[in-house]
C-alpha cells in the first residue's frame, strides 16, 4: 500500500540511511496509523512534497561531481558542497529524497543534519605551560583557528586576529554573539594586558583565525560544522593554519567510519593541521566521547579539576568530563588539561555575558567551566611546541603531547594518558 511506501524505503535503503534520517523518516509515517486507508495516497503525496529534511549525503569514491548534479537536479534548498569528503548537504523534501535513493546510484549514504552545541558545563599554570614561555616558546609564527561562536576582538587579542569567516550571519568583520568563542580564543592566546599579565593562554603570541560555525545560543548543525573545517582545509596555506581548535560536538550516534563531521576533521588531520577536540560533558557515565571527539587521529582533551591552585598534586578529573570508550570502542579520551573555573576573556553583552552576570571577573574576563576550556588550552600548548619544532606532524605532536602526560591513577577511559605536563615536552 502507499501509504507504507517510506517505511518500505527505510526497510530497503536502511543501509544507507543514519539512525537519525531513519527516525525521522518512521516519524513521518507514524500519523498514517490514524488515517483511513483510502486517504493514505493523497495525503501522502501531498506530505511528502511539503515535508523537508536538512540532509548530508555521502558519495561513493569519484562521483561526487556526478552525484552533486542529481542533488542539483532535486532543487534542494541551501546547497553546501564539501569536495575534501565527497558530500554535500541540502534542504530537501521527502519526495525528493525518496527520488534519490532510488535513482541516484552514487549516493553512498545519508545523514540527517542534527545539531551541534558548544561543549560547556552548567588553567594554564598548572599544566606548567608557563616553563615553556620562560624559554621563550609563546606560540609566536603559529595559527590557532577557533572553530565556535567567534571570536570578540579582545584588547588580549590586538593584532592577533588575522582572519575571519562567518557561516552564520556572513559578516565580515569579527565578533561573537554568545561568548563563548572569545573564552575559547582567550583559553589558548590570550595576552593577560588587560590583568596585567594574570589571566594568559599559553601561546599568548600565536595567530587566531576566527570560524564562526554556531548561532548566538551556541548551537548549529553538522552541515555548518563541516563547513567551517572545510574552509580551514581550503584556506590553510593562506592563514597559515598548523592548529584547529573544536570545542564542539553532538552525541556520537554512529560509527567514526560513517560520521561525517569525524572525516572532515580526519582530512584536516591528514593535511598537516593538528585537531583538539573536546571530549564532552555528559561525564562520569562512560561510553559518552561526542563527536568528533571519536576520531582515532585527533587529540581529544578531557578536562582536570586543578582546585584552583597551581600546585598539581590535588588536580582531580573533573566529574562532568566525559568518559570512553567511544562508540567503536576505542580508548578516548586522549589526555586531560585544566577545565573548570577557567578565567578567560569576556565578549561584552553576547549571550553567555549577560545570562551569567555572576561569573565575570572584572570589566574584561569571565570564569567558565568545561571541556570547551580545556580543548583551547590544549591547543594553545600544541602552539607552542610547534613554534619550538615546526616540522613536527600531526601524528608526531600528539605523540609528544602523551608522553608528556602524568599518570592520575584513573583508568584510561577516564584520564587518557594522563594529566598534560607541558614542562616535559622541552
């Protein structure tokens, strides 16, 4: 019968298709139980035009122009193309997205577009970041791109902010409407001239390019994630871009093989760009690394409670930290730098300034807690390291990074390799 035509198409394209579109294509089914038999084609037919899902679809290896002009063909809304994964992402009804999958032969799979929130829960002495700038190591000659809500230009930041891409409200110039992008930037470069040094990232003289991928209420979606690492990819050589800083994520629903916004960060990886990544705050629960964090190639930075004291015997991991073992089973996350009650720079009147009045320190900084805070902290770390030994890989990077880890006593699902000792990369 027609009206069963969706369910007969998840049940035949199920392998194609991502727990989330197959949901939300049974969702569309379910009100057909109520209606009579004899309406169910008309009233599909109908629906079926007017109903749209924002979609991902994958191709298969070497036909994404090909696939690309079948997508163009269905007059899909918003069309994004990402080549560097062979994917694009479009608005599309469900008639047309029914049309594809039986017609499009190149279509590998489809994903809906769920949303992506920054990684922040309801700092840098203690990671002993500090004995890499007395030997001169501030980040100097190196690029942090800050993939979040943007970036506030910062009296800590001045000059510092040499590019700016904005997926949200296409303006040019930088500015973040939420806050906690400039917390972010802050965490890994910021100067401390507005504290007279106090409240500083370890590579205070390292680059930022702002990416702003989230709204002013910190959520967006894959497609507009993928997006912006995309441009990092398309625009690495240009900004000189050696470190992406996520402190993003959704909850892991699939395998990292078939999750989109994990190969694009994988591809910026093999291009030379080291990946932190956050690994949530849906801790102590295991099995709760979000996405991206599961890729086995990027680093992915739990966060330490470091009680406020640079003295690093009483650092604990905090509780809201998420734990592994990914999806896939893999071992995450990677290892673990400060993350709560971390001062940072404030962005005037953006969202989380004026819902957390209670938290700003002074006229010019904010204290927030979470692994957002620890991931940034990780890469301003990255940074300097790479200003020491610039034709470090990626791989190499990570592998420093680890070795530098002290043991916790936890479990690696919990601590990774351990509580990062920045003191031990020189």
């Amino acid at each position: 019968m027609l009206g069963f035509s969706i369910i007969q198409l998840v049940r035949r394209m199920g392998n194609k298709l991502d727990q989330d579109i197959r949901r939300e294509l049974i969702q569309f089914y379910r009100p057909f139980r109520k209606v009579p038999c004899f309406l169910h084609r008309p009233i599909e037919r109908v629906k079926k035009k007017a109903k749209r899902l924002p979609i991902i679809i994958e191709f298969e290896d070497h036909t994404f122009d090909y696939g690309l002009n079948d997508v163009k063909k269905a007059k899909g809304k918003t069309l994004k193309e990402f080549p560097s994964i062979s994917c694009c992402s479009a608005n599309l009804s469900i008639e047309n997205i029914e049309h594809l999958l039986n017609n499009c032969n190149h279509i590998k799979k489809v994903y809906y577009d769920r949303e992506v929130t920054t990684l922040l829960d309801t700092a840098s002495p203690s990671i002993n970041a500090d004995q890499l700038k007395q030997s001169g190591l501030t980040g100097d000659g190196v690029t942090i791109a800050v993939v979040d809500t943007g970036i506030y230009p910062h009296a800590d930041l001045e000059g510092r902010i040499i590019g700016f891409q904005d997926f949200i409200n296409n303006r040019t110039e930088a500015y973040d409407d939420n806050g906690h992008g400039t917390h972010c930037a802050g965490d890994a470069a910021g100067s401390g001239a507005s504290s007279q040094g106090k409240y500083q990232g370890p590579a205070p003289e390292a680059d930022l390019v702002g990416v702003k991928v989230l709204n002013k209420m910190g959520s967006g979606s894959l497609s507009t994630i993928i997006a912006g690492i995309e441009w990092c990819i398309q625009n690495q050589s240009r900004f000189n871009i050696d470190v992406l800083s996520l402190s993003i994520g959704s909850n892991a629903t699939q395998s990292a093989d078939d999750d989109p916004v994990v190969k694009v960060v994988n591809r910026a990886w093999d291009n030379g760009m080291v990946v932190c990544a956050a690994a949530g705050n849906s801790g102590p629960s295991s099995q709760t690394i979000a996405s991206p964090g599961t890729s086995p190639k990027v680093i992915t930075v739990g966060a330490a409670n470091d009680n406020n004291t640079v003295d690093r015997s009483d650092d604990v991991v905090a509780e809201f930290s998420s734990r592994g073992p990914t999806i896939d089973g893999i071992t995450k996350p990677d290892l673990l730098t400060p993350g709560v009650n971390i001062v940072s720079l404030r962005s005037p009147r953006s969202y989380i300034d004026r819902t957390n009045p209670m938290s700003r320190v002074g006229s010019n900084y904010i204290s927030l807690s979470g692994t957002s805070m620890a991931t940034p902290i990780c890469a301003g770390v990255v940074a300097q390291l790479l200003q020491n030994e610039p034709r470090l890989t990626p791989d190499d990077v990570k592998q420093r990074l680890i070795n530098a880890c002290e043991d916790l006593g936890q479990a690696p699902n919990v601590q990774g390799h351990g509580y990062l000792d920045a003191g031990n990369l020189i």
